[in-house]
C-alpha cells in the first residue's frame, strides 16, 4: 500500500484502493448497444455504406482488446503484492521497498518452498498408500468411511502444503450424495479446494506420469469416474456412465467444472450442457481466489503442471471464498443449455464475477464459423424487416 500511494502522488485522479474490476481493466471504452438499436437508428431501409464502420469498428475493438483473451491472463492487481509474476505495472520504486522484496524472496523460497515441499510429498505419498490399501478391502460402509477419511485427510495436509486458508460459506447447502457439484473453475487446485470440507467422485480424463498412478490408486476406494482419452470423445458413453452414477444415493456427489478449462479470477464463461442432460439435483458452488496473496490461476497454454505448482508453492498463501449454493434443478420445458446458463449466472453473481457467453475452449480454438454466420444472420433479417416495413 505504501508503494502504491507512492506512485500514485504524481496521478491526478488516483485509483481507488480495491482491486479493478474486469471492466476497469479495459483500455476501450465499448459501447454495448446491439447491432440492430445502432445500425437502425441510421436507416430504415436498404444497405448504406455506412454500416460497414459499425462492423470495422468492432473489429478493431477485437483486434485491441478482446474480452476472451483477457481471461486467459492474470489477473491485474492496483497494488503490488511483492510477487515478480504479479508486478506487470511496478517497477523500481525505493531500496527500501527493494529490500522488502528480497526478504520476501528469501522467506518464500528458503523457508516456505522446503516446508511446503515436505508437506505435498506426505500428502501425495499418504493419498497413494492410504487409497491403495483401503481399496483392498470388500464394498461396505466400512470401506466408504475409511475411504472419505483417507480423502479427506490428504486433501487436507496439500491444503496445509499451500499455506491455504478457506473461507466456507452457507455449509447447510453442501452437496449431498446422488447430486452433481458444480464449480467455475480456475485451477487443478479447486478439487483440493472443495475436497478439504468435504469428499467428491471427480470426473476426468486417464492421464499418465504421477497423476496417472494417483488416479489408478484412488479409483480402488472411491468410485471416481475416469474416462480414456478415445471414451472422452463418446459424449453419449459419458453421459451413461455419469447417469449410472448419479442413479445410485449412496455415492459420493459427482464434481464437475463445466467450463472445460481454467479461467481467470475475475470471470465465468460458457458451462458446456453435457453436466446437465444427466439429470437430478445440480448443487452450484461458487470459488472466488484473493490475488492479493498469490496467483491461482493455470495458464496451461503458457506453463506446465510443474512449473505452475512451483509458482503456487512460492506465492505468499492460497485464500479464496467457497459458497455452498441452494440446489437447483431443471424446470419443466428448460432444456440442457438454458439449465447450463441459469446456473452459470447463479455462480457468477454470487462469486462477484463477470459472466460470458464464451466457449472456454477458444483459449486454443479458433472461433467457429456459426459466431460469424449469426451477426451475418442478423444483420440480413435486420435489412429484411427494415425494407418490408419500408
């Protein structure tokens, strides 16, 4: 705070002391009028020349400053938090503040790091054996309660491993068993996030490497649901195997993070509809990381799981809010998508985040040829209906 009230001497209109909001972090002032109240006000009836500057000029706004795009980046912060990756707009300022930041660096990687290495081997170790054994015994409730401590325990001490601190809210609406939880998602941290208060079914793809032997293990004593790479593309197989699950009340709540891929702190995108043709009760929660103390945020295209959890294990500390959502389900003649997008906009006001319409996958795809054709579609019927009523 003081280096930030330090260059903020020499602005005329100082930013308040708060976080920006994704708007505020905008250069582009946009105007959100639809296509048809702009163009239609100018005419009222067949093409003008003019038109095509309503469409040159959102596709420079695009082309400066898209509002996908930036949802893949970190998240800015106003004042710095003593992290290199987080200091994007502060540069040197004082010594004093210089050696502030060494002794941060020191702390972090000397004493932290070592710690919370030691911490995540235990864990990861713990949840290998401990799952390992336990899925040796026979089905019973005998078996489920030592499965769900074993869980429960682990996810616990890779919390401690974080330096997390939780702040659970609303625990009366936790999800119960047969239910499907829904999250946004930021990063492969979530599960552990909402596992600490509670044990879920994960749903996910079979991977290899250290993962793959962690998923191998727990699939003994909980009944995840692990897909193979070529079992992923069957969307109908998913979804049988996720009804069969969901079919049976005695276990565990299925967790799903319907975005498909980690966005940033500050949004919600598009919650893809397959979470929603299962059926039975939908428990939203709604995760909401502090940046102020680190950095949640995956950018896989950028990092790999290494180098990113190394980011995580030397920030400062991992806080974030979880919201417990009342249960929701499908009303009578909802289909999947508006389900998908009712729920969506739940977990966003909630969480204080900006809700987009956007396929998560366009942070390696390339937009689809049908977002094109709908404004090319829309602006034909706009002609049409101005030259009839002409």
């Amino acid at each position: 705070q003081w280096a930030t009230i330090r260059i903020e001497k020499g602005v005329k209109k100082p930013q308040p002391q708060m976080l920006k909001t994704p708007a505020a972090n905008g250069i582009i002032e946009r105007d959100e009028t639809p296509m048809e109240k702009e163009i239609a006000h100018l005419h009222q009836a067949d093409f003008e020349f003019s038109d095509i500057f309503y469409f040159c000029r959102k596709g420079f706004e695009a082309i400066v400053e898209d509002e996908v795009t930036q949802r893949f980046s970190s998240e800015e912060l106003v004042s710095w938090n003593l992290l290199t990756r987080t200091n994007v707009n502060f540069h040197y300022i004082s010594l004093r503040l210089t050696v502030v930041w060494v002794i941060g660096v020191i702390v972090r990687y000397c004493f932290l790091l070592p710690l919370r290495f030691t911490l995540a081997a235990i864990g990861i170790t713990s949840m290998i054996v401990g799952t390992t054994m336990v899925g040796q015994l026979p089905n019973s409730s005998v078996k489920n309660y030592l499965s769900e401590v074993v869980h429960l325990t682990c996810c616990r001490i890779l919390v401690r491993a974080l330096s997390g601190t939780i702040h659970y809210h609303n625990k009366e609406n936790k999800p119960q068993k047969g239910g499907i939880c829904v999250a946004n998602h930021t990063s492969p941290i979530d599960a552990i996030i909402l596992t600490n208060d509670g044990c879920y079914a994960m749903v996910g793809q079979v991977h290899g490497g250290l993962m793959g032997v962690i998923q191998r293990a727990t699939v003994k004593a909980c009944p995840h649901v692990w897909f193979e790479r070529s079992e992923m593309k069957d969307r109908h197989l998913v979804t049988k195997r996720l009804r069969e699950h969901v079919a049976d009340k005695s276990k565990l709540p299925i967790l799903i993070f319907p975005e498909g891929t980690c966005i940033n702190n500050t949004s919600v995108m598009m919650f893809k509809k397959g979470s929603f043709e299962i059926g039975g009760t939908i428990y939203p929660v709604a995760i909401k990381y502090d940046p102020q103390f680190g950095d949640a945020f995956w950018n896989s295209s950028k990092y790999n799981i290494v180098s990113y959890l190394l980011r995580i294990m030397t920030s400062w500390a991992i806080v974030c809010n979880v919201w417990y959502m009342p249960p929701m389900v499908r009303k009578e003649g909802e289909d999947a998508v508006q389900f998908a997008d009712r729920v969506k906009s739940a977990i966003a006001r909630q969480g204080g985040l900006t809700e987009l319409p956007w396929d998560g996958g366009l942070k390696r795809a390339k937009v689809k040829d049908s977002f094109k054709e709908e404004q090319q579609k829309n602006y034909s019927k706009m002609l049409v209906r101005n030259g009839s009523i002409g």
